[in-house]
C-alpha cells in the first residue's frame, strides 16, 4: 500500500541539495516519487510502507546531513 509523506527539509538550501535528496530517497527500495520544493523546502514522498519506512526514509536524509520534521 502506497502512502504519502510531506517532510520539512531546512537545511535544503541550492539545487546540489536538492539532487542529493532526489538520488538519495529514489535510491531506497519502495519509494515511488519523489516532488521537492526547494523554495519551500519541503519534500514529498510516495513510499511502499511495506518495502520501506517513514523512519528509513528520514535517516536516510539524517545521515546526509539534514535535519527532517514530518509535516
């Protein structure tokens, strides 16, 4: 089952950030898409709840060094 996910991503500051976040999540198996607002700094995952978790896809972002609170 697909769910939806908005993230507060601060740190996401220029389109480099932008790219790592966009590899770094499609990257994860079970997430689907991927919509980044980077003027808002928000991003939007469509993820597979049972291939992955909200928990991996923020440690996913922690781990490169953004801070992530879930909308």
């Amino acid at each position: 089952m697909s769910i939806r996910a908005e993230l507060n991503v601060e740190d996401m500051n220029c389109s480099d950030c932008k790219a790592v976040v966009e590899k770094s999540l499609t990257a994860l198996d079970g997430v689907e898409n991927v919509i980044i607002d980077e003027a808002g700094k928000k991003v939007t995952v469509k993820y597979d709840e049972i291939k992955v978790t909200l928990v991996d896809i923020k440690q996913t972002l922690m781990e490169k060094g953004y801070s992530v609170i879930e909308v």
